[in-house]
C-alpha cells in the first residue's frame, strides 16, 4: 500500500502489487459508495454477475451494498487507486443528490464500467495522485473534498453522455444474482434457491461462485449485514435490523456482525 488514510467517512488509498495472487482479493461490500481507478494490471472486475474486462485507466463506480472483485487474469504489476465515500458526502451542495446519479439511478452491476473514451483519464488519474500525495491534515482534507467533487462532476457527465440503458439478464449467472437479491431477507436456503433454478446445489453454487467471486452463503451473509449496519446508524435497535435482514437468531446475528465489522452492533460503529 503506497497511501491509506481516511478521515469524516472518506476512505482513500493508492496500492500496488507487483505479484498479484487472485486469492488475495475476494468479494466485498462497502457501506459507501466507490470510485476505483486502474492505473496497471491485467484485471477483470466481478460486480453483481457482470464481468468487467478492464484495461489501464479503466474506471469503476460501485454503490452501496454492490458487492464487486477484482480477479487477477495475469501475473504483472497491479496498480491502482480507490475512494470510499458515503451519498451524503455533498449534501450541504448538492442536497438533491443529482452528482450521486451514476451510483443510485442504474441497475444493479450495470454500466459500473467508464473506458479511457468515457472521462479524461488524464484529469482523473491527476485528481487521484494529487489526493494521495503526503500534506497536512488541513491540506489533505481540502484537496480531498475539492478533488471527490470533481470526480463526482466528471463521472456525472460521462454518465449522462453514454446514458444508462435497460439491461435484460441474458446468462442464468445473471438471473440467479438478480433473484437472490430479490429475496435477500427472506427465509432462503441454498436448496431453495437452486431448485427454483432447477440447478443441484453443487451446480448453483458453482455457477454463483464464477459470478461474483464468492460462495452463496457468503455473500447473502454480507449483503444482510451491511444491510442491518445500515438500519442500526439510523437509529434503529440491533434486534430490530437483525430480524429486518433475515436473522431469525440474534446470537447468529450478533456472532457474525462482530466476526465481519470487528465491533459490536450499535448505532456509534
């Protein structure tokens, strides 16, 4: 990791691998929003059952809950920059949320993908460098709220200009992650989910694993946990979420929201 550091809920980091190992990088959901930015690598991106091939200066929006991976396609030098940020970061200027437009107003693991022709990649791979090199915290902040929404303006009007289009599911890997997140907090199983797909388990969890790049049960696990961690912050009780996310069992629950997040289920974390 060259630059990590975050401060009000922004998360921001500049990595390189120079011997990537695919098994180092496995499926994720952020509560926040997503900007990545690939500087080098032989990468194609999982987000939702749809395949990404990315080629340098690719960029990727993913929104909140949209579980997305890396798979490494090529031993070689891995570089690239991302910033997490939540849909409030530009309230006080935006409160009509319009810049949030490309992350909340398009179907779920579509048009995550802007190539090199969509945005100026030359301004945005500036924007990340120039928010990564080591300031002061007063400097950093500032070129951090400025650069984001200059991000967040570009991204808009590349979206705006590609426009978002209709995607019907075409593979069954689409239509199994489409149904299951259709059903997400309700009393499923792995069996349940493969008959209706007339697919073994053997087979559904094959098939769901190649699409995004992790098995059934834990991804339907990371989904209802930042879910609930979602509920919690807005104030809700913990016994509230876990029953709201499809826990029937609060120890269940309170086990493995600790296992996941690190901390306990209350509204501060």
């Amino acid at each position: 990791m060259l630059c990590e550091y975050s401060f009000d809920n922004i998360y921001i980091r500049h990595a390189v691998d120079d011997f990537p190992n695919d098994k180092d990088f496995t499926m994720h959901i952020h509560e926040q929003c997503e900007i990545y930015f690939l500087v080098a690598g032989d990468v194609t991106y999982l987000v939702e059952g749809s395949e990404y091939p990315l080629r340098e200066n690719s960029l990727m929006i993913m929104r909140p809950s949209e579980a997305h991976k890396p798979k490494i396609t090529a031993c070689g030098r891995y570089e690239r920059y991302a910033v997490n940020f939540p849909l409030t970061f530009a309230d006080s200027i935006d409160p009509e949320r319009r810049l949030f437009i490309p992350f909340t107003e398009r179907q779920l693991g579509k048009d995550n993908m802007f190539c090199p022709t969509d945005v100026d990649t030359a301004l945005v791979h500036r924007l990340f460098k120039e928010m990564c090199e080591n300031n002061s915290d007063y400097n950093r902040r500032l070129t951090v709220n400025t650069h984001l929404l200059m991000l967040l303006d570009t991204i808009s009007r590349a979206f705006f200009t590609k426009g978002s289009t209709e995607h019907t599911p075409k593979s069954t890997a689409e239509r199994i992650v489409i149904y299951v997140n259709e059903h997400l907090f309700e009393e499923i199983t792995i069996p349940s989910l493969a008959g209706h797909f007339y697919l073994s388990p053997s087979q559904f969890t094959r098939i769901f694993r190649k699409a995004t790049g992790a098995a059934p049960w834990e991804y339907i696990t990371q989904k209802r946990l930042t879910a609930a961690k979602s509920i919690i912050r807005s104030g809700s009780s913990a016994q509230h979420a876990a029953e709201s996310c499809g826990f029937k069992d609060y120890s269940v629950f309170y086990k493995a929201y600790i296992g996941h997040f690190g901390c306990a289920p209350t509204h501060d974390n």
